[in-house]
C-alpha cells in the first residue's frame, strides 16, 4: 500500500477516442494509472498488474503503468476511471478537484471494469 | 462535390483552419491525430431513440419536450462541441424552461471566467502570440497532448512576424510532471500539485521587489529558479502566459487564475505581458460567449425566477446535480456521464435524460430519450469562437440524413413552446 496524491488529465490517446466512448480504443486509453519507477518498485508491480486506487470519495481498479511522474504522484487519464476517485467538492466554484486528490494505491487482483460496468457500479 | 475540400476542424479549442479532407475517402490532411480522428468514420448513433427502440426524430423531439415541460427544474448542460446557432436556441430553451443553463466550462476553464470577473483578461489573440511573443510561459497546460498543433502553429515553432522561429522564442513549462510540451520547452519548471498559488505570489513579490520576503524554496522550486524566471518574464519584449487545466482544476482554482492576472498586471509594468486559457473543446469559448450576449453570464445561469441569475456555488452543473436540484437533464454535445465525478453522474441515472449527440457515449447508456445530430464542420455548417473568442465558419462538406443540432433545438423550442401554451 502506497499513499499517493492522484491527477487526472488529458492524453493525445484519450481525445483521439473521445467520440467512440464505448470501443475497446477509448477503454484502453483511460483505463490506467502511471506510476513513478520507484512507486512500481515499492509495489511490487509486473506489467500488466492492476491496481485498485482508493480515495476518501471511491475506488477504482485501472491497470498500472511506468510513467514520467514524480514519487507519490499517480496519474490517471481523464474520463470516467479518474471521476470514480476524485474530489467532488466544488468550494463554491463549480468546479470539482479533478488533480491533487489524496488516497491510497494498492496491488489487486480484481479486474478491471468496462466503461458499462463501470457506470452500472455508480 | 468536389473530391478535396478546405475544411476547419471541429475538435480543439485550436479550430485550425487549413485542414484539407478527401470527401470520398473520408480522410483529412495536414491535422493532428485528434482532427484526423474527428475527421474519420466512427460509430454513429444509428437513430432517434425513446427508451432504446427507435423511432422518428418528430417522436423523440415530442418526447424531449414532453419530459422538459413537465419537469420543475430542467438541467440543459453541454453545448461546448456545437456551433454558437444551436448554442442561442439552447439559451433561449433554457429561459422557456426556466431551468438551468450550464456548459462544459463548469468543469474544465470556468474558474478563469470567475478570476476573469474579479480582475479582468490582459489578453491577445493568437495571431499576436504568433507573431509578437518572444517568450512563452505554459502553466499547468499541455498543448502537446490536448492541442497538438497549437505549438507549431502559434506557440512554439511557429514563424511570426517578428519572432521569426523557434530560436527566437523561448518557451517556460510550469508543471506538476514532465509532460510532453515540457519536453520541448527551453525551460521546465517543476512545482509540487496544488502549488501554483504559492508560486505565482512569489513570481509576483520578486517582480514588485519583495524577493527579500521570498522563502529559499516555493512549492518545489528554488528561490534562484524563481528569481531567473521573473528575470525571464521582465527582459520578453512580449511574453504569453497561456495556462491550462493544471491551474483551474487543483487546489486554488479561480483563484490560481486570479493570481497569475495580477503577475501578468505587475509585468505590464515593464513590458508587454498577455495571459490566456487553453480552451479545450472546439466552441466551448461560444458556450459561454452566447449566453452572455443574450443573458448577461457565461455559465451556471438558474432562470427559475422567470430572469437570470449566476451562481457558480448553485447552478453549476456538478453542484445542480450533487444536490438533486434538477428532476431532467438535456445533455447536448457532451458525455457528463463520463467526464463529471461519480457523486454528480449518481443523480443523472435517477432522472429522464435527454442527449442530443452524433456519437453514443456513456451518457447515452442512461439518456432515456437519444436525438442523434449531424456533426458540426463536416455535416452541418455554423458559426464557433476559436479559443481566442475569433469566429471562424465551420463547414458542411457532406450531405446527411441527421439533423444538425440547430433544426433539433428548433424544433424542440416550437414543441415546448406549443406545450407551454
């Protein structure tokens, strides 16, 4: 178990199928986490692992990746993997705390869901 | 038609205009890989839908506006990937309806709007960038990955006017990680998440002359990288802070915004300073701008008092539908259901909801009643604010049995208002 603070973005992959939200494409391309070498050490991770992200708001399971990303920070592409776990609170703006949400990262051996399942789960 | 057609993209706030697409084969030229994908076949929604059996676009509009007009308070939410005429019948739907008006700015740049209310906008368009900037400042932004052509046409490679190429251009990344764009920059700035507020302030004090009160290190970054940065900022000739989600999406939000107006105030002490949100889809810039011709606010607009009032704390979308305030929902050229956090898509799978959309996505899975539209900039032509608020004519290049949004939103104005008497 590992504390880290989670961001969610954009990825070139994530706006290349944004409008075919129901392929196997746009699941690919959202349905993951990158995490720092050391973090993926500190796990105990193999390619392919999956890894269920736990916040005060939700849980997700999403594969797990290398990525360019500083320790104890996760990133998660937008769309709906990464709004099952962050912030909902606007503070009067609107706007939800889409990046710079705490939690807890964890090895699991629970899949994956699809995007349908996944809004089912909801 | 002819076979090669000049077309604008419809995909990013970027609206690049010298896009060429092969009509018969249905393959664009010279986009980046999301105008290629807007530009390609996909699924489509294959017809007007009621409770997932298809029928006419005339029943799913009586529908529509069957569950509008008997709703108390109805969310109209989207908007942001249509043209501004389907965007002024929506304002004027949601003013009949007197239900709520909000657009997909409410999760992505509409704390900027709100820094934009406090302080105003030191802006300039993206041709001045082009042409004038010497240094480029991107704060929180990724423009490799959300508007890939942005750098090369106005950004980064671009060759202006004055600023002749890349060379003569010195391109900053502020960010929580090395991102793309941060690859390509001159310098990388890294800061801690949530710290852009600290940072900018203190851009600000060394600026102002303050430095003295500058602690060693700010958010990650070292009071030195601070003091060149600002050096940096004060030598441009004519720098550009253009900023993206990293900046209203974490911790400070608007006020993020605000701050980096002030820096960008300081700096026109000196120099000539502009600042600028990477909008991200192709017309989210007329999603506000329309409304706010034709009723005075940008999003977050309640007209259940008969007039318009703003509140972003009670009429966002996300805040609507947290709370339950909304008992429908028409969902127009956007997917809540996969871009609004889980507490808000909750209430959205409790209520009748309308989509109006080319494309199935998430939302579709729950829209009780679906009115697939023609794509704007291929099937349907109209008016979009590039992200520097130019509008630019989308085209129609290809005939269509869908309707385009703006005969939907017609359509459905005439039926509400027929029922509403």
């Amino acid at each position: 178990m590992l504390e880290v603070e989670i961001i969610s973005g954009r990825t070139l992959d994530q706006g290349a199928t944004v409008e075919e939200k129901l392929t196997e494409e746009y699941f690919n391309a959202v349905n993951y986490a990158e995490l720092n070498e050391e973090d993926w050490k500190a796990l105990g991770l193999q390619e392919g692992d999956r890894i269920k992200v736990k916040t005060e708001f939700g849980e997700v399971v999403v594969f797990a990746k290398k990525g360019d990303v500083p320790r104890g920070i996760i990133f998660i592409p937008m769309g709906p993997y990464a709004n099952m776990v962050i912030d909902p609170a606007t503070d009067g703006t609107g706007m939800p705390l889409f990046k710079g949400v705490k939690g807890i990262v964890e090895r699991t051996d629970e899949k994956v869901l699809s995007v349908k399942e996944l809004l089912e789960a909801i | 038609m002819e076979e090669t057609v000049n077309v604008i993209c419809t995909f990013c706030g970027s609206v690049c205009d010298d896009g060429l697409f092969d009509v018969e084969k249905f393959k664009s030229k010279r986009f980046c890989k999301l105008g290629s994908s807007k530009f390609s076949k996909k699924e489509r929604i294959k017809a007007p839908m009621i409770d997932g059996k298809e029928v006419s676009y005339e029943e799913a509009i009586e529908k529509a506006a069957e569950i509008l007009v008997n709703a108390k308070r109805p969310l109209l939410y989207g908007w942001a990937s249509t043209v501004n005429e389907a965007i002024r019948l929506g304002v004027i739907l949601t003013e009949k309806l007197r239900g709520v008006y909000d657009q997909c700015a409410s999760v992505c740049h509409a704390p900027g709007t709100l820094a934009v209310i406090e302080e105003g906008l030191p802006g300039g368009t993206l041709g001045a960038i082009k042409n004038r900037a010497d240094v480029v400042v991107f704060w929180g932004a990724n423009p490799m990955e959300a508007h890939p052509r942005h750098g090369m046409r106005y950004s980064i490679s671009a060759k202006g006017l004055l600023v002749k190429d890349r060379k003569q251009r010195k391109v900053v990344v502020v960010d929580v990680r090395p991102t793309k764009t941060a690859k390509l920059a001159d310098e990388f700035i890294q800061i801690k998440p949530g710290y852009d507020y600290p940072v900018i302030s203190a851009l600000r004090a060394i600026i102002s002359g303050n430095a003295d009160a500058v602690p060693d290190e700010v958010g990650g970054v070292s009071k030195e990288k601070l003091v060149e940065l600002a050096e940096t900022m004060k030598n441009a000739r004519y720098g550009a802070v253009l900023y993206g989600l990293g900046v209203t999406q974490s911790r400070g939000r608007d006020r993020n915004v605000e701050n980096a107006v002030k820096l960008i105030q300081l700096l026109n002490r000196h120099t000539r300073w502009v600042i600028w949100p990477m909008r991200g889809h192709y017309n989210v810039v007329g999603a506000g701008e329309v409304p706010a011709w034709e009723v005075g606010y940008q999003y977050a607009i309640d007209f259940s008092r008969g007039y318009p009032r703003f509140s972003p704390a009670e009429f966002s979308a996300v805040e609507v539908l947290k709370r339950g305030d909304c008992d429908a929902a028409l969902i127009i050229a956007s997917d809540p259901a996969a871009h609004f956090p889980r507490a808000a898509v909750k209430h959205l799978k409790k209520i009748p909801v309308i989509q109006i959309d080319p494309f199935p996505n998430m939302t579709t899975l729950l829209a009780n009643v679906v009115i697939p539209s023609a794509v704007a900039g291929i099937e349907a032509e109209g008016t979009a604010y590039r992200m520097d608020a130019i509008p630019l004519r989308v085209k129609k290049v290809i005939d269509t049995n869908y309707w385009s949004d703006e005969q939907i939103l017609e359509k459905l104005l005439e039926k509400v208002e027929k029922l509403m008497g």
